[in-house]
C-alpha cells in the first residue's frame, strides 16, 4: 500500500515517470505507467480546462 501511495503521489507532483520507474526497479517504464499512472490520468481534463478557460 505504501508503495502504491508513494508512486502516486510522486507521479502528481511532477516527478518524471522514467525517473519513478527507475526509483521502483521496474524493468519497463510501462509497467509504472500501467499500474500508478492510471489513477490520475494522462492530464486531459487539466488540459481541456485550459483550453476552454474554466
């Protein structure tokens, strides 16, 4: 659980995933994009916002 959480929250605040993926010993940057990355997306909704101005 504790590793699922630090992932999580290190992918939000910014830290770049092949960095991440290296910080996990994952051998394939996939793998931390399948498993933590899905949780917060892949930014459309930020960057529709953005786009929109709301």
């Amino acid at each position: 659980m504790f590793r699922h959480t630090f992932a999580t929250n290190c992918y939000h605040k910014g830290i770049d995933v092949k960095i991440l993926s290296k910080l996990l010993g994952h051998a394939d940057v996939n793998i931390t994009y399948n498993v933590y990355v899905h949780l917060y997306g892949d930014g459309f909704e930020e960057m529709y916002e953005a786009l929109v101005g709301k």
